[in-house]
C-alpha cells in the first residue's frame, strides 16, 4: 500500500481501530490516514510516516463541547484560556465554545478577539467565542451582532441570567437571525434562581433549604418558545435543559416546525437532587438538578433526539468560594475531564444507550448547530480526533485534573473510558 494519497504524503496513520463517525455514518475498523494537518484518507489500509495502532480502541471525531466556562478575563484563579484548553484536551475535546460571563463580559470586538488570541497563544484545539447577547450580560441593552460577528462570534448567549425583559429576548432572537447566529438561552426565572439554592422538594425539605420549582424553568421556556414563533430565521437554543416540562414543551415547539433546540449537561443526565444532601456545594447549579422522574425525562429525551446536544457547562470556582455555606456558595461545576467517563458509565454501560447516539451530541450534533468545520471525519476536515477505549474502568481522580479548579461531585467516581490520543489539526494535544 503506498503511503501517497493523491500525491499527498501521510504524515500519520491511525490504524486498526474501530472508526465511530456518525456525522459521516461510519462505523467500522480501519485506518484513518492524516496529511498537512487534515483528514486525507479512510480505507481498511494505510501506511504513512508514522503509524499509531489503535486495535482494540474507538477512533472518534475530537469531541466538541459548545457550553463552557473559562474565566479569563476576570476570574483567571479559576481558570484561564490555556488551563481551561488543557482541561479540554484530557477530556478528549478538541473545540469548545466559551461562554461570554466573563468580567469584562465578551460584549465587544475587542474581547471576543482577546479569547481568541489566548486560545492561539496556548495551540491546544480550537476555541469558539460565544459572545454576550446583550451589553455587560445586563438584558436591556442589545450588542452590535454582526460586528461581533465579524470579530469571529459564532453565537450569543448571555449565560449565567436570563433575559428577563421578553422585547429584549424577542430584539435577541431577531439580531442573531440577522445575522445567521444561534441565541443560546439560559431558561430560569431569575427571581426564583436568585432566593433557591436547589430543585424543590424532599431533599431540600431535609436540608432545610430553599428549592426551586420545575415551574421556573418551564415558564421561560414556554415564553421564549412562544416569542420564537414570531422571529423568522431565529434559532433558540436551551442550554442545560433540566425538567421534563421543559421537555414537553421542545418536543412540542419542534413538531410545529420550530428551529428550537436543546442540551443536556452529563450531571443531570446522571445525578438527582438527592446528591446535594450528599457532596454539598460540589452538587450545587443552576439550573438544579432534578428528581429521579425529571433526570429520567432528560435521558429519554436525548434517546428519543428531542435533546440533541451534550454539553458539559464546565464551570470552574476557586476552592474558598464553594466552601461558602450552601446558600452562599456559587452555581456550577467542571466537567469537562468527566464528561465521557459519566456518560459511558451510566448512558453506555448501565442503560444500554448506543455509544453513536452519545458521540453524535458530542460531536456532529453540536458543530452542525454553531456551523463548524469540525464534528466528523470527512476527507478534509482539520484532523481533529479522539482515540479511546470505552470500555475500560477508571476512577476519576480530581486531583491529576488539568483544570485550575476541583469543584465536583464525581471525585473518585468509577467511571468508564480511557483517553489514549487526542489530535488538533495532525498534533497529538493529550
């Protein structure tokens, strides 16, 4: 077998593994065959100037992850671009879109350039900007979105609050049509976020502790759905969708037509609110987790494709700051170095979820919602891909994390999946 393909010479050869590529509808064994940085060939066999065997092992696209939090600038104690890119690679992530909930807030050409920059500087995958929807995150006052865009936005998305005033929601959702962009939404009534610190019921009863009603986010939701079907050309997003109300209502937006969509956080999918009452602020987000039924919705709704997207909300805080009482202590945890050792576990190994289904909303899923060049394995595509074994037990252990931050709930959690490879553009990253 020559080692040229079309005249181009490949550099690497990932061989003998099993090719998993849904966006390309391709499952089979092979070798996957890199040149200049790209994907250059597939056939059952290749040669090249160096070759990896991956016999035994699961050749996937790089993973995408288009929730994140990296907080620089402003909270680089927490994490920065290069650390929070690092923790991306470990996880086998090769692209991340990083939320705008900065301090400044990514509102401004000059910012979103500043993110990219950092990314550049720090070669470790590749890093979309998700700009704020509104000026300083504030929801009153709309960004320019099309010189955001120009400075190379891919969305928008003031996470982290809701647009609570629904003519700015609509005057978002219209902006971000103009200029061909998703408005990622984060759907919860800021009142009732603001005085709970957990999902209402038993649980919290026990702790003694404010909870929050499903009805907070289900109410968002069907106002912003509703407002959707008067903004041609927009497309809302539900980001980190967490009550099976809220399922209902997708699934109903999307039968009449609707370019409505959603994720789903690896947490929800595999915790309930009773494990707050267990690992304490290490549990505690927004929106909350859900009781059994609602975490059971959201597994079915990803099955069944109502939810198309998983996405980590990786959101690291310094270790001082979740040592707050409960009530104090901020929203959120990391998850990108355990996405996939939580999701194989529990969707993969214990409900016997196909693993297409969870790499498609890992990978073909989220880049075709943002328009990335990334997400399967079409010859051409930059060589950005995930080498693993799916079925090896590991114990997360927080303290080898490549992020800043320590702050979850799955340490020393017995999860499944290995990493063995990670590649950006040709280059082993991890």
């Amino acid at each position: 077998m020559s080692d040229f393909i079309g005249g181009t010479p490949l550099d690497l050869v990932l061989a003998g593994g099993r090719i998993l590529d849904p966006g390309c509808d391709r499952d089979e064994v092979g070798c996957v065959g890199i040149a200049d940085g790209r994907i250059a060939a597939i056939a059952p066999e290749l040669e090249g100037r160096e070759r990896v065997d991956c016999t035994g092992l699961v050749v996937l696209p790089g993973l995408i992850d288009i929730h994140c939090h990296f907080r620089e600038p402003g909270g680089e104690e927490a994490e920065t671009i290069a650390t929070g890119l690092a923790s991306a690679a470990a996880g086998g992530f090769t692209a991340v879109a990083v939320m705008a909930n900065t301090s400044p807030a990514i509102d401004t050409p000059e910012a979103v350039r500043f993110q990219l920059d950092r990314a550049a500087e720090a070669d470790l995958g590749r890093l979309f900007v998700v700009a704020a929807a509104t000026r300083a995150r504030q929801g009153r006052e709309l960004v320019d979105y099309g010189e955001l865009v120009a400075a190379g936005a891919v969305a928008f998305s003031d996470d982290g609050d809701t647009i609570a005033d629904p003519e700015v929601m609509r005057g978002a959702l219209a902006g971000t049509a103009s200029v061909g962009k998703l408005l990622l939404a984060h759907e919860v009534d800021p009142s009732a976020q603001a005085r709970g610190v957990m999902r209402e019921g038993a649980t919290a009863a026990g702790l003694g502790v404010p909870g929050i009603s499903d009805r907070a986010e289900d109410e968002i939701v069907r106002r912003d759905l509703g407002i959707l079907e008067y903004c041609p050309g927009a497309h809302l997003h539900v980001q980190h969708l967490a009550t099976a109300g809220a399922v209902e209502l997708l699934r109903a937006a999307r039968a009449r037509g609707l370019a409505a969509s959603a994720e789903v956080t690896p947490h929800h999918l595999a915790l309930t609110d009773e494990a707050v009452a267990e690992f304490g602020s290490a549990a505690k987000m927004a929106p909350p987790l859900a009781s059994a039924a609602g975490r059971d919705a959201l597994r079915a709704a990803l099955v069944e494709g109502v939810i198309s997207v998983i996405a980590s909300d990786h959101a690291p805080h310094p270790a001082a700051a979740k040592a707050r009482p409960l009530p104090e202590t901020p929203n959120g945890i990391i998850g990108l170095e355990t996405s996939l050792p939580v999701l194989l576990r529990v969707l993969v190994h214990e409900l016997g979820v196909p693993l297409g289904t969870v790499i498609s909303a890992l990978t073909c899923n989220p880049a075709r919602l943002l328009g990335l060049d990334a997400g399967d394995l079409a010859v051409g595509r930059p060589a950005d891909i995930t080498v693993f074994d799916p079925d090896a037990e590991i114990t997360i252990d927080a303290s080898r994390f490549r992020s800043l931050s320590r702050n979850t709930p799955f340490d020393g959690y017995a999860g499944r999946g290995r990493m063995h490879a990670v590649f950006a553009g040709g280059l082993r990253i991890a």
